[in-house]
C-alpha cells in the first residue's frame, strides 16, 4: 500500500497494479481471523465469519488510527509553522475521533454478537476459557472507552491525546 502511494505521482497503473495485491492481502487478514477461530468452525456458515470480519475490521481501523497519531501525525506535521501544525493536529483528531467512536461501537456490538453466538449458558462465562477470555477483553474494552471518552473531551490538546494513544495501544 505504501509503495503505490509512493508511486501514483509517477504512474497510476503502476499504483493500481500494487495496490490491488495489497487489498487483497488486507482483506484476507481480516478474514483469516474468523476462518481459524470459533466463527470458522463447521456448520457455523458465512453470517459468522463476516461478523468476525466486521470486528476485526473495526478493530483494525481503531488500532491502525491509534498508531499512526502515536507515529505519523507528528512526523508528517513537524514542519510546519506552529499555527498550521496544530491547526492540522487538530483536524486530525477531530476525525479520527469520529471514526475511533464508530469502531468501537462496532467492536463491542459486533463481539456482544459473537459472544452471544457461543457462550450457550451464564455460567460458561467464568467455567470456559472462552468466557474467562470474555471477561478480560471486556474490562480492557472498558478501560480503552474510558481512554478514548477522556480523549474525546481533549481534541484541542495533541500532545496529551498522543500519551493516552500510547496507553491505549499497549492495552
């Protein structure tokens, strides 16, 4: 994907002839996920692995979002005067803030879905790996909305923003 950015200045085909292969991998990596978990399992169908599809898209947009304001955004702006900078830090965060909100709402709706789907009873959340699994990734969901809420309220301030980002990715 980076080399036809890289190249669409110089050649359009050449950009498309690399950027196809690289869409194509992408979707395979969101889609391998549900083929080897619990959603692949036979005579689950094809509504289960497009919903582990649609989570892990989401999640992969919200994660990738995360890095590039933790490694990109900053990089990409440095050279600019101080005004523009923070103008442009500013606007960034604005949309990814948006686009971080639908993914995690797509994340936690997508995986309640799912955990729906396979645990059959209540008490499977605490006996079943599975479930203790469910468990966990709910409180870190928790922290990570938390994360993001106090974000949210600090688009202003890209610095701060970027430090949470950090905590955020490592959780």
């Amino acid at each position: 994907a980076a080399a036809a950015f890289a190249t669409v200045r110089r050649s359009r085909v050449g950009a498309a002839a690399l950027a196809v292969p690289a869409v194509a991998l992408g979707v395979w990596t969101i889609i391998v996920p549900g083929y080897s978990g619990h959603a692949g399992d036979p005579g689950r169908g094809v509504f289960t692995i497009s919903v582990d599809a649609v989570h892990v898209a989401a999640a992969a947009v919200w994660i990738g979002g995360l890095a590039q304001l933790v490694l990109v955004v900053p990089h990409a702006t440095r050279g600019l005067a101080d005004s523009a900078r923070e103008r442009v830090r500013r606007a960034v965060l604005g949309r990814f803030s948006t686009a971080a909100l639908v993914s995690v709402v797509v994340v936690a709706v997508t995986g309640a879905g799912r955990a729906l789907w396979e645990v059959g009873a209540v008490s499977q959340v605490w006996s079943t790996g599975y479930g203790r699994t469910l468990i966990v990734k709910t409180v870190l969901l928790g922290g990570l909305v938390a994360l993001g809420y106090r974000n949210r309220h600090a688009l202003d301030r890209f610095g701060e923003v970027r430090r949470r980002a950090v905590v955020e990715l490592a959780l």
